[in-house]
C-alpha cells in the first residue's frame, strides 16, 4: 500500500508488511554491501530510510542504470518490506525490492545539496525551497495555524466573511495602495480638463488592492453580529523591513456590542489558542525549529543571546497575561528607561509620537518580560475609524496631553506590533467630522456611514498580521522566510 511518511513511521514492521514509498531523495550513501537512501515526501520532518543490499538475487531489479538516476532530488517511487531498523535515530525502514524514478535530478545542476544552505541563498530559489527541512517545516506550521484560526472562530460562533480584494475605498486612509486599472498605463485617456478619465476603466472608476477589509467587515457585524476576514491584503509602503510584505494575510474579526476591554480579552485568548494548537499539533516541527534557532543562536555574540529557547517564549506566552497599559503610560516608562537616558533609542520618546519597533520592543522584551496591549493612542496618529475617548490623556504628574481614541496594538517579543485593533466610532456626527478632519471624502464610503445611519451599535475589531504570527510561532528573523512565495520590493519572481 502507499503511505505518507508520517504514518508509515507509526506502521509496525513485519517480514510480510510490504509498502510503497514516494517521495524525493534527500541523500545517497553507499557501502560495498549496501545502498542507504533517505527520502522525504513533505508529510513530516522526518526522512525514512531505504535500504538495498548489494547482490545477485537484486541484480536483476536494481540495475546500475537505475541506481544512477537515484540522486539527491531525484523523484522517486521505492517498493519493499517495511523492517525494523538496524541503526539508531529511527524505528523503521523499508528493505527495497524495487525502485522506479518519476523525474531524475541531475547533481551536478540540483541546488539543493544535502548540506546546510543559508536563507539568502534559498530565498533566490523560492521555487525549490519547500524542498529543505526547514520550509516544509515552516509551510506545515503556517498550515496548522490557518486551520487553527478558522476553527477558534467557528467554535467562537463568528462567521467568515469574504471581503474584496478589488475595492475603491482606502480603509486605513494612509495611501499606501496597488492602483487596479484597465486603462492604458502610458497613454491613459483624459477628460477635457485634462485628469484621467476612470468613466472609461472597467469599473468605471479608480480602484486599487485592498489594504484592509475592514470597513467591509463592520458591515458584516452589524448585520451578522460577529464576523472575521482571513485574506490577502496589499501595501505599496515602499518598506524594506524583516517585518513588512507587499501581500500578506491579515485575520480581521469584528464584533457588534464588543467594547475595547472585550476586544483586548478577545485578541488575548485568540493568539494563545491558536498558538497552543500549534504546539499540541507540530510538536516535530517546532522541535525542528527550536534546534534550528539554537544552533543559530551560538554563532551570535554571547550578549545577544536570547535567553530563551523558542518552545520556551512559545509556554512563556501562553501561559502569562499580556500586560495592559495606556500608550501614555508607556511613554512616561519609555521617558525614564535607561536607554532613553543614555540616548540609545534611534527615535526620539514624547507624547504624541507613533511608537517605533526599539521602544515596542523594549516595554515588550525589558521592561515587562511578556506581551503587552496598548491603549488609548493619540488621535493624530491612528486612522479615522476608530472612537474617539472622552476626554484628553492626563500624565501621571497631571500633565494634560491631546485627544486619545480607542485604539488597542498587542506587541510580541521579537516582533512588536502583531496586532492592531480598536473600538469603531459609531457615532455618525462625530464619524464624519473626523473625516472631514483628515481629508476621507463621506461620499467615497457612504456605504460605510450608512451602518451609522441606521441602526447604528458600538463594536470593536482588530488585525493579526498572519506572517507575523507565523514568524513568531517558527522563530524565523525575516518574514519573507514564512510566506510561500514573498511579495516584497524587488521582489516577485512567479
Ligand atoms: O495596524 P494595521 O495597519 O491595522 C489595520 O489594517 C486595521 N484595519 C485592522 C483592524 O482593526 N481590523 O494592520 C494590522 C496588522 C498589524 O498589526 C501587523 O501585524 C500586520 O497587520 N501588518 C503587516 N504585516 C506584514 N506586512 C505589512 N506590510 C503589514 N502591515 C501591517
Ligand atoms: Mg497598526
């Protein structure tokens, strides 16, 4: 019968268990008595051996000419009885009767070599790098917290919803958009005042990727009570960071009759489920990748060192709460830090500016050892959408500071901002002064400010960057390392 790896690794061996193999051959050995070979065919981290022994009764099924083709790379179909194993490391391997090739792999062209290869260079062959331990690994993982996030939030009674992709609405109102057009790039036709004319576009106007399917989701909520999105999302931000893609996957729940405290409890008890599934369903994988990360840590200076192992943060996560403090709080602790003092931050702390990655991830990494949830941003620097607070942010010495919003961001370890999120402004005067403030014309999203119209309700929402979740969960440094096939300046191959 055939079998993926994965199970047949749990098969008991016997003289009669007679099993097929498919799968791609990692390495060849050969001895005078016998041939080793290793395969691995995606459904674990773990190869299996194949062993022929070398003699007359095979002669006449193993010919040299096949033996040839039988390669690192090479595809593979081995046929034989599946036996105990004779060395250590594995309880099983299959005694081959008979090898067929589907694709050979010549070795002096295959890139991949059955050596340790660095992410620069297997990020030039995107195409071939689900082939090594550490992607299939990483592919698996990101697989797992997929199905992990649709299934908390149908045990959770949200409904998925399906946002566009194509959209005419800009939901964060920051401009960084792909433009989707049918018009001629070069030569597109004008009206008599000279602007493009969109009336002749396929849509009959402007329209770009989306950045975010938010607004549409607040529709969903308001109707469906509590929705998520799962999808692909664009931003043309011109950022060349280990931590920013032009396409990734953001979840994005939303909830009617949900308040900020909620929302936070809400976005807590979703990252450590879905990370807890994660760690009960790959446990080889993550073992994998711990190693991978350890063996990574030692060539780093002693100082640099992190302190904890990645199945160590991955427990430390799950089972501490996240710290919960206003973003004014957080910069009053920013202010007195020691780095703050001996002038060690890049960017400079004072209340009003949008917090940069070193101070998130100094309140995340030093100052509170865990996940922290911050709140009550200022006005200025979030988006339109979100509720605007009662009254101005007071310091802890009764200093009065600006207008605040309902704004919630959950910074990892490692990564800072993983989650943004917020209460909605579902008052529809105060909504659309705001717009009015910072330039996002009502008649682009009146839509949207029909939901406040009628039969308006107070409702919360946020979004987990998938990639950033999936380069938390695996511990890879750079996040196109844990996207399939990463869309990033310079960057899009296939
Ligand atoms: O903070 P952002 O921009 O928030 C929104 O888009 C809201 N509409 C979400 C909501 O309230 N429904 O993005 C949300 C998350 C960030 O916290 C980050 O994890 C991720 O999306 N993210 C990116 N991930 C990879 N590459 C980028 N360029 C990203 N930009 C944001
Ligand atoms: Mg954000």
């Amino acid at each position: 019968s055939y079998l993926p790896i994965q199970q047949l690794l749990k098969t008991t061996p016997g003289p009669h268990v007679t099993v097929t193999v498919k799968g791609w051959v990692r390495n060849k050995r050969e001895s005078k008595n016998a041939l080793f070979i290793t395969l691995n065919d995606g459904s674990t981290i773990n190869n299996i051996q194949a062993v022929a022994e070398r003699g007359p009764a095979e002669a006449g099924q193993l010919s040299d000419d096949v033996l040839k083709l039988v390669t690192t790379g090479a595809c593979v179909a081995v046929t034989g009885t599946l036996v105990e194993s004779q060395g250590a490391g594995q309880a099983v391997e299959v005694k081959i009767n008979n090898i067929h090739v589907y694709g050979p792999a010549d070795p002096d062209k295959y890139p991949l070599q059955p050596k340790r290869h660095s992410l620069e260079f297997l990020r030039e062959i995107a195409h071939l790098r689900p082939r090594t331990n550490t992607f299939s690994a990483i592919l698996r993982v990101r697989h797992a917290l997929a199905f992990a996030v649709h299934k908390y939030f149908n045990d959770n009674g949200f409904y998925y919803l399906n946002t566009p992709i194509i959209t005419a609405s800009d939901a964060e109102g920051a401009g960084e958009m792909f433009r989707v057009t049918t018009l001629d790039p070069v030569n597109p036709p004008r009206t008599e005042d000279g602007k493009v004319d969109y009336s002749q576009d396929f849509f009959g106007r402007e329209t770009n990727l989306t950045v975010s399917g938010q607004l549409e989701g607040e529709l969903g909520a308001l109707a469906l009570g509590k929705i998520y999105t799962f999808g692909p999302t664009f931003r043309a931000e011109n950022s060349n960071t280990t931590r920013h893609l032009a396409e990734f996957w953001m979840i994005e729940p939303e909830m009617a009759f949900y308040e900020l405290p909620e929302n936070m409890a809400l976005a807590e008890d979703f990252v450590k489920t879905v990370i807890r599934y994660a760690l009960q369903h790959c446990p080889d994988d993550l073992a994998f990748l711990d190693n991978r990360l350890k063996e990574e840590e030692k060539m780093k200076k002693k100082e640099e060192q992190s302190e904890l192992g990645l199945l160590e943060k991955l427990q430390f996560v799950i089972s501490n709460e996240f710290e919960r403090l206003t973003y004014t709080e957080a910069i009053d602790i920013l202010i007195q830090s020691k780095p703050a003092k001996k002038g060690q931050f890049q960017y400079e702390v004072k209340w009003g500016v949008d917090l940069q990655s070193e101070h998130e991830r100094y309140l995340v990494e030093k100052h509170f050892k865990k996940p922290v949830i911050l709140t009550n941003y200022p006005r200025e620097i979030k988006a339109f959408y979100m509720k605007q607070d009662d009254a101005p942010a007071v310091g802890a010495r009764g200093e009065v500071f600006g207008p605040t919003v309902r704004a919630m961001d959950v910074l990892f370890p490692g990564i800072g901002e993983i989650i943004g999120g917020s209460q909605r402004e579902d008052d529809l005067d105060k909504l659309t002064a705001r717009m009015a403030e910072v330039g996002v014309e009502a008649d682009a999203i009146w839509w949207y400010l029909d939901t406040r119209r009628f039969g308006s309700a107070p409702h919360a929402g946020f979004g987990l960057g998938f990639e950033r979740l999936v380069q938390f969960v695996t511990g890879m440094g750079n996040i196109r390392d844990v996207i399939p096939f990463p869309r990033a300046p310079k960057q899009a191959e296939f």
